[in-house]
C-alpha cells in the first residue's frame, strides 16, 4: 500500500465544517509492529472491517497515540496537511515508503481546543501523523479521504488527569467526529520473545494482565483500570511504562451510559503484547 503525498483534493477538507449527528463510536486499537501497515493478518483485516461497518462515514478523526508524548502540556496538531512520521528504525524500506496523506482540519482544532476547558491546548505546527496514527488508520481508511487531527498525551501526567481530561471531548462524538485511540493494553518491548515476535503467543502474565484489563473492560469498572498501578504483579510486568496505555484511557473515558463496549483482536503476540482493541457504540 503505497500514498502520495500532496493530494491538493484534500485541501478543501482543511475548512470543512462539523455537523451535527448522532454519537459516532470511539475505538481503541491495539496497534502492536509498525509492520501491521504493510501486512495483511487477521489484525489489519479487522480494522479493516471496523472501517467498513461504521454507519455513518466521520466527517474527521480526533487520534490520540500512544507515541505523541509531551511534557507539561497538551497539542494539538494545526497544520493543513501533516506529514507521515516514520518514528521507528530497522524495519524494511517498503515501511518508510509509506505515505498517509490526510487533511487536517481546522474546525475539528477549533472544536478540541473548546471543548478542554481545563487547560490551554498548544496549536501544533510540526508533529504530523505518527504511526500509531497512520498504522492503523491505513487500514481503516485506506483513502486517506477523512481529516485527521492528533492530541498529544501530556507524559508528566497520571491517568486520572488523563481520564478527566478526555470526559471533556465527548461532545465532539455528536460532531460527527470518531475520535481514535491508539496503543497496546500489554506492551513490554523489553521483554519481546523476538523467536515468537510473529505467533500468536503471550507469556502467562501478559494473559493474565490482559485477561484482567478485559474484565474490567466489560464490567465497566474504570477505577480499576485508572488505578493500573495497584493491580499486582501481572499488571506492573505488562504497563512498565504508560505511554501505551495511557490511550486506551482516553477511550474509556469517553463510554456512556448506552454505549456498549465489544472487544476484537484480543490475542497476544510476541509473549509480551496484546493486540486487544474494542469500540463503543450506541445503538437505538
């Protein structure tokens, strides 16, 4: 799979405006290899499917990514036409290749930025779309045809900051906006069995914390989720560091009371990542 950049019949998605709609679902995707994007498996095909059956097409994407860390602040990327970051190394040059070309979309900032009401939000004009982002949403939307707007994660934060913060977006569902999160519930990169790195394979702990983190996921218990680092053993050995977790919070915390939460590509890879994702949706 292979984009230009510079698609000038994006452009004029930068001043679309924001409609008024039903609450679109929100996603958490288990993103795993940056090798997702150029492989066809059983992951990409579901997030393919997950594209595919929305009912309604977002009109823009808010995307929140495990790899767009700040410090004592948020952002939000402002540019018309953010570039595709390939923010990783030692992976073949077809993975470099690759190009996501969406638009920004300045109403989708303006809108973000109103709904925080917490704390001032910082126009970003250098990020662009990282592969938390375009890893996924290459499957997704393979057209690249829907604006996307990234919120960085303020990494000087804990995740009850966190989950407080991202209750403020929930207005933007109803704006035709699917806001996206994207990271890995069991993520321990230092503990990777590279021998297994392409089996469906997790350690006993890494189940065990995922099996936990599904529990709490269908019972609706975000406390437990939110307080991770009290949850034992299991959970300290698959959360070493947040940063990939922290976005599945923002996910949770957007859940309503008539949203029903459904899990997809729940098995681990690689010993010590999980793929586990899930969407919320409301259905009449």
């Amino acid at each position: 799979m292979h984009m230009q950049t510079g698609d000038l019949s994006l452009l004029k998605n930068w001043n679309a405006t924001l409609p008024h709609t039903a609450a679109m679902p929100v996603l958490f995707l288990g993103h795993g290899s940056p090798m997702n994007a150029i492989q066809d498996n059983e992951f990409t095909r579901e997030w393919n499917r997950v594209g595919a059956t929305l009912e309604t097409p977002p009109t823009a994407i808010l995307c929140i990514s495990a790899h767009w860390l700040t410090q004592g602040g948020t952002a939000v990327t402002a540019m018309q036409m953010p570039r595709t970051i390939h923010d990783f190394g030692g992976f073949p040059q077809a993975l470099f290749d690759m190009q996501y070309p969406a638009s920004g979309n300045q109403a989708l900032v303006d809108a973000t930025v109103d709904a925080i009401q917490s704390i001032d939000i910082h126009h970003d004009h250098e990020w662009g779309l990282d592969h938390g982002t375009w890893a996924v949403l290459c499957h997704v939307f393979p057209d690249a045809n829907i604006p996307v707007v990234q919120l960085s994660i303020d990494y000087s934060q804990g995740a009850q900051y966190h989950y407080d913060l991202a209750k403020q977006l929930a207005g933007l569902r109803r704006k035709g906006v699917l806001i996206v999160a994207s990271g890995n519930l069991v993520h321990n990169l230092g503990r990777v069995a590279f021998d297994k790195i392409n089996h469906k394979y997790g350690f006993d702990w890494a189940l065990e914390a995922d099996q936990k983190m599904q529990s709490f996921l269908l019972a609706r218990n975000h406390q437990a989720l939110i307080d991770w680092d009290k949850q034992g053993t299991a959970f300290k050995l698959a959360i070493p560091t947040p940063d990939h977790y922290y976005p599945m919070i923002y996910a949770l915390a957007l859940q309503e009371d008539k949203d029903e939460l459904s899990l997809f590509n729940a098995k681990a890879v690689g010993g010590s990542l999980t793929m586990t994702s899930f969407r919320l949706d409301q259905f009449a």
